[in-house]
C-alpha cells in the first residue's frame, strides 16, 4: 500500500511492558489523533514498538520503525506523509549523531516529523537553525539519560555477580534448562531435563563423537532438554558449559558481543554431572566435530545453507573425511530420512561448470576489493566528522565557516556513497572455465564463490542421483562403470570418474564379496 502526501503515521514506542500495562499507549495514540483532527490529516496507521530500546538503536534496525524505514527506500511512503511521535526520545536515544543520522534519513525522503511534547514540526527544506539545535539539545539528553541508567543497571549487576562469587549469594540469573527457581525461590532439578543431560553424557562416554551422539539420542528417542530432537552444536554447548558440574560463569555485554565477567564461581548451580565425566568427555570431544565448511580460513562446503534434502527437506550436511560428502542432516541424526550420501565434488563441479556457461558469473566484479573497502572506510571517517561538526554547533553555535564545511562534507559523503554502490553493483566481465577452476583451488576465492551464489540466490535440491538447481535445471547422473555421466534437462553432460566409496563398491561386487554393502 502506497501512503498519500495527505496520510499521517503515529509512532509509538515503549521500552518495557510495564509501560505498555500502564497510560503509555493511550496517551501517545490520544495526542496523534487530536493532531490529526487539528490539522486536517487523516491517521493512516499506528505503528508500535513494545518492549523496544532505543538507547543502541534496536527500534530502527528490528523493531517496528524498521519496517517503516524499508518502505520509505522501497517508495511505498509518498513525500509529504507526517510521522507524529511523542518525542524525539520516542524516536532514538542513541549517541548525538546517530540519533541525527537517523531523524535526517527521515526527513531526505519526504516525511515531515511533528513531536507532540514541544509542538514542533520537521522538515527537510525548513528546517532552522534554532529547531537544529533544540533536536540536538533534546537528543543529546535522552542519550545521557539512557546512559546513566545503564550505568546504573550495570553496576547493580556487578554488586550482585560480586555478591555471588564472594558470599555464594544466588542472584536471579537464568538458570540452565534442567533447573528452575521453585515457589519459595530456591533452586530446584528437573528430573526429567537433568536425565536427558545424564544420557547425552553416557552417550559421548561410551566413546561416540558429536555426531554419533546425536544419531544415538535421536534413534532411541531421546529429546534434548528443550524437548526438541538433538543436534551437534546442543552436544557442543553441553560439552562447553560447566553448568552440568555446578560452576557459573557471570557474563556482560562489550560492544554487542557477549564476555564473561570475572572468575568463574564454583559449586553455585545444582550439578547433575560428576566431574570426572565432565572432564572425560570434554578432552575427548575437542576437534570431534561434523565439518560444515570453515567459517575462517579454509571455505570447504560451497553450499552450507544453499542445498537441501528433497525427500525430507531438511539441510543438506557436509561430511566425511578424505572424500566429502552431502548427507541429509535428517539422515545422519537419525531421525529417518534415507536419502544417499552424494559425492560433494560431484556437485561442485557440476553447478559451476553449468552456471558459468550459461551466463552466470559467478566470480564476481574484476575491481579490487580493496578499492571498495578503502571507500567504506573513507564514509566512515567522513561520518565521524560531520559527528564532530554538529556537536561543535550545539555547543559552539552556527557560523558561515561550520556552514562551508558541512557542506563540503556532505558532497563527499553523496560522492563515497555513490562511488560504493556503483563498485558493488559493478557490471561483471565474463570468466572462462580455466579462471572458474583456479578460483575453486584458492582458498580466499572459494569464500567469494560462496558469497556470490548467495548473492544470485542459488538454491540446490540433492535427490537420488538428482540435483536440481530451483528454478533454473536439473541435473541425474548414470553409473557407466568407469565413469559418471552427468546430464541436465537442457542438454548439459560431464564425465566424472568412478572414485571413493562407490569405487569400493563396485571393487567388493567385482571379487564377488558375498557380503552386504551399507
């Protein structure tokens, strides 16, 4: 739905759901449609962030304000369009020239912003000084506000983990799946998640790897303690938390990323796993992992997220050790899908050889990548200082110089922008087959294969002796003895020799093995 010039867009935003219990919602919907009726605008729609930060900006990258964002981009929001809103803190509490950034981004695309609390109206060719000011002042302020509460939050919490590790005070932390707090608030076991845990344990004692673990519980019907079925990286977090022994280890936030805080506290949870165990299989289990292609370093699977399973639909895993493998992850937790193993290389092979000839270049633009991340860096710094220059002018004032510079700052922040979409929308030169084959043996290539039939939204379906690119063809393959003849539906054929597993078969039935191949 395209909104008309003549359409109004409430705002709405709380950060707790005891604000949402409270006057919070009323009283910003009551004030937007009063507007409205002042101002002869017709409210098209209320748009609610509940339970929402907006201190790092979460309303605008996940939350409701989000959405909003994306239809302005995509144009679905005609200029002219008012988006009322409580606030300019209803709106961001993020540092001074993110939360500008973001009301400017706003405003270039043609809404016009009203705040309610100060009776002011925003727009992009109309704004003042005076008013650039006042938004400054106001967003400077919510962010010190959020700042000092979380300060203040974060200080709190230290006192308590200090409490916890110095006195053994239990402090209301979320406790491992298989406890819980029970109605006096002590700390209780769940006996049917405790044995769970207990039978994973006897499974990777018993001498099975991650994922012969997970084939194990699964067949024998054992759920994890979510009550899900098993997978490797649950056996990964099982084998890693000293939870199961009793030891807590406090964490905290550090730049979005998750740390942990101080020294680990021993014998603060219940333990449901006896150390010697723990450590047993905890030595044993490093480096028994499934291979899904390296997220650093050496880009192994091509595909990870790309192929499926077309019997069941589950993903496709990539395994094996000398000679790799796609294997239904269905399949190999033993949760009943019988789909064969397919050769990877078979694959590979096939859906690049295809793609390229038809057209499809999938090793990208031929700049240096260099050049592109020089420009991102180079808008970066540009961000920075126009940061600079307008807390100097809520501080400073405006004079004709700031003018001139922000000006100047503003043409070469359009000139990076401009000169990064076109590098990364470049037109790509045609690659030939020798090029495909010398990009697959690089490591830092294979990354850029990946990244690109990403990009080209390629999705693979593996059947028996089948797969079929979505949308695009479908490839079988015949054994011929000495070889494997691929074929697609459009006239596409590949030789592939007869090696690895298959090659052993056939070397078994060849000496007349009477015995029964997997």
């Amino acid at each position: 739905m395209i909104r008309e010039n003549n359409t109004a867009i409430s705002y709405l935003r709380y950060s707790s759901t005891q604000q949402a219990k409270g006057d919070s919602y009323r009283r910003q919907f009551e004030a937007a449609e009063n507007y409205c009726k002042q101002n002869g605008l017709t409210l098209d729609e209320t748009i609610v962030d509940s339970g929402v930060s907006a201190f790092k900006g979460a309303n605008a990258q996940i939350g409701a304000l989000s959405n909003l964002i994306k239809d302005m981009q995509q144009g679905r929001i005609q200029k002219g369009v008012t988006l009322i809103i409580e606030s300019l803190d209803r709106l961001s509490r993020m540092e001074v020239m993110k939360a500008f950034r973001l009301l400017s981004e706003l405003l270039e695309k043609g809404l016009i912003v009203v705040t309610l609390s100060d009776n002011q109206v925003y727009k992009a060719e109309d704004m003042e000084i005076t008013q650039l000011i006042i938004s400054l002042t106001i967003m400077s302020r919510a962010h010190e506000e959020s700042l000092v509460k979380s300060r203040r939050i974060s200080a709190l919490w230290e006192s308590r983990r200090r409490a916890a590790a110095e006195e053994g005070k239990h402090i209301k932390v979320t406790l491992p799946s298989w406890l819980y707090w029970d109605e006096n608030g002590q700390m209780a076991v769940d006996e049917i998640k405790a044995q769970r845990v207990v039978a994973a344990f006897d499974v990777l004692m018993s001498g099975s790897g991650r994922a012969a673990a997970v084939s194990k519980l699964n067949s024998m019907g054992i759920l994890s303690p979510s009550g899900s079925t098993w997978n490797t990286s649950m056996i990964q977090r099982l084998t890693n938390t000293q939870a199961v022994i009793g030891h807590f280890q406090p964490h905290k936030q550090v730049k979005g990323k998750r740390e942990p805080a101080g020294d680990l506290i021993r014998d603060y949870f219940i333990a449901i796993i006896d150390e010697k165990t723990y450590w047993t299989v905890r030595n044993r289990s490093k480096g028994k992992g499934t291979t899904t292609g390296a997220r650093f370093g050496r880009m192994s699977n091509l595909f990870t997220g790309i192929a499926t399973c077309k019997k069941c639909g589950g993903a496709m895993r990539f395994c094996g050790t000398s000679y790799k493998y796609l294997a239904c992850r269905s399949k190999t937790e033993g949760l009943g899908c019988d789909l064969p193993f397919m050769p990877y290389h078979h694959v590979e092979r096939a859906v690049l050889t295809w793609l390229l000839e038809n057209g499809r270049d999938i090793l990208g633009p031929k700049f240096n990548p260099e050049e592109l991340e020089k420009s991102r860096a180079l808008l970066e710094v540009n961000a920075e200082q126009q940061s600079n220059l307008v807390e100097a002018i809520a501080s400073l004032g405006f004079n004709a110089g700031i003018q001139k510079k922000l000006e100047s700052l503003e043409e070469e922040a359009k000139r990076l922008t401009k000169e990064i979409e076109e590098k990364e929308n470049a037109d790509y030169s045609k690659s030939d087959l020798p090029e495909l084959i010398a990009a697959v043996k690089d490591d830092a290539k294979r990354h850029a294969l990946a990244r690109e039939l990403r990009r080209l939204n390629i999705q693979l379906e593996i059947g028996v002796d089948t797969v079929h690119i979505k949308d695009e063809v479908t490839f079988t393959r015949e054994n011929k003895s000495q070889y494997w003849l691929w074929q697609s539906d459009d006239g596409f054929t590949m030789k592939v020799e007869i090696e690895g597993y298959q090659k052993k078969i056939d070397t078994l039935r060849k000496n007349n093995f009477n015995r029964k191949v997997a």
